[in-house]
C-alpha cells in the first residue's frame, strides 16, 4: 500500500545549483523568487546563501537587470502604468535605486501614446450613457493599471471634451 504523503526526496546543494542556474538562465529572477523556490526546496540557510552567491558570482541574477527586463516587459506587452510597475517591483523588495533606473527604460513619448491609445479603446467600448459614470468606469480601468491619477484626469477631460458636439 503506497505512503499517503511520501517522504521529500532530498536534495544536494549541487542539483539544487543546477536547477537554480536553470531557472535564472530561462528568465530574469529577482533574489526573492529564487529564495522562495530553494526554500520550497526545502534547502537549509546556508545552503541558500551558497547558492545566492554563486548565481550572483556568475551573472545568473542581477537584480537591476531583472527590473529593468520587468519594467520594460510590463509596459510593453501588459501596458502598465508607472504605479503598478514600482509597486510589483516594491513586492518583490527591489532597491529604490534598481526601480529608478527601471523606469527609465520606458520612453516618456511612448508611455503618453499608450496612455492614450488605451485611454480611446476604454472610451469607445463603454456603452455608457451617463457621462460621469463613463468617466468612473474609465478612470477605474486606468488607475488599476497604474497609470498616475493626474495623467489620467488630463485624458478624461480631453476624451469628454472630444465627445461634446
């Protein structure tokens, strides 16, 4: 009869390098994410702190490299505003200076032209009739993206002032 709960199997610190060389090499980490995943690994504090060493020795983590590449992605693909990407980045405890130098990454030009592509594409789907709900809706829809409150009252004001005949 098989065990309900079979026991871990455990784990060198030499495969569990391995796993974590894998792991940061498949996409950029930030030191928390492989500090959870070697814990679930069920590794002990100075195995950890080995391993932490060596994949930052060789390049496998860099914490400014991840916000940069995480910042970026988020923007692009996700169209994130600058709120959502620094408080994501705070989550994962990237350095005040790493997120500086994250934002950075995104063009000023292209974050006012996302800003407004989606800000039009929310505008026209709403059905809305009454006008402040519309503005509610919208507004909701771009502060949970996280894009900054005065940037997106600009837009509102401008989209209500483009929609009067």
């Amino acid at each position: 009869m098989p065990f309900p709960n079979p026991p871990h199997k455990h784990i060198s610190v030499q495969e569990a390098l391995r796993k974590m060389e894998h792991y940061c090499a498949y996409q950029d980490r930030c030191h928390k994410e492989v500090i959870d995943k070697l814990k679930g690994m069920r590794m002990i504090p100075q195995a950890i702190d080995t391993i932490m060493a060596h994949l930052i020795q060789e390049n496998y983590l860099n914490e400014e490299r991840f916000a940069k590449s995480f910042a970026r992605g988020k923007f692009n693909i996700k169209k994130w505003g600058k709120n959502r990407i620094v408080n994501e980045l705070k989550a994962r405890q990237i350095s005040r200076f790493n997120i500086k130098s994250a934002l950075k990454e995104i063009d000023e030009e292209d974050y006012r032209v996302t800003l407004d592509e989606l800000a039009k594409k929310r505008w026209a789907q709403l059905q809305e009739t009454n006008i402040q709900k519309k503005k509610k809706k919208t507004a909701d829809y771009l502060l949970y993206r996280g894009w900054e409150s005065h940037l997106v009252y600009e837009k509102l004001m401008e989209l209500v002032n483009q929609d009067k005949p």
